[in-house]
C-alpha cells in the first residue's frame, strides 16, 4: 500500500483466496454476506480481514481503491456460498 501510495497508483489489485469482501469467512460462515463496494471507514468498523488496519488506513488516506479478487477458482465449498465471482471494491 505504501508503495502504491509512493507511485501515485489509480487502483490497487488485491488478490485473495476469496473472491471479494465478506462480512464473516465464507468458508467458515454459510450466510456470509458479501460486499460489491464498501467504504474503509465500514472495513475499520467491523473490522473485517481485508488486509490489516494499517494497509486499510493508508489507502484511505491517500484516496486510492482496493479490488479485491479470487487468486485461484473458488473451491467447491466456498462456491456453494457465494454464487458471485465479481470482485468487491473498498474506497473512500
């Protein structure tokens, strides 16, 4: 993020092993809900585990995006809760 912050970047692109922003674990939680955008200031709040406070605050503070996508097809398990594969998208 501080890097991204240092390039002027436009949008920062998160991959994770889900396929966006969730309220709860959507392999451990079978109605997580997710999130097609959602502010920084709700990601602090609830203190979900996008990335970690600090990375969260820093593109905060510099106004730059977060798309969060699946790094790898989602698993059976997981597919079964989340029928949704668009990315979620964290911003001011």
């Amino acid at each position: 993020m501080l890097r991204a912050a240092e390039i002027n970047a436009d949008v920062i692109l998160l991959a994770k092993n889900i396929d966006g922003v969730y309220n709860a674990d959507p392999a451990k939680v079978a109605d997580a809900v997710k999130y097609d955008a959602i502010s920084y200031e709700d990601v602090l709040a609830q203190h979900l585990a996008v990335m970690d406070s600090t990375a969260t605050s820093l593109s905060m503070d510099n106004h730059i995006p977060v798309l969060v996508f699946a790094l790898k097809p989602r698993t059976s398990s997981v597919r079964s809760r989340a029928r949704r594969s668009a990315p979620s998208l964290a911003k001011n």
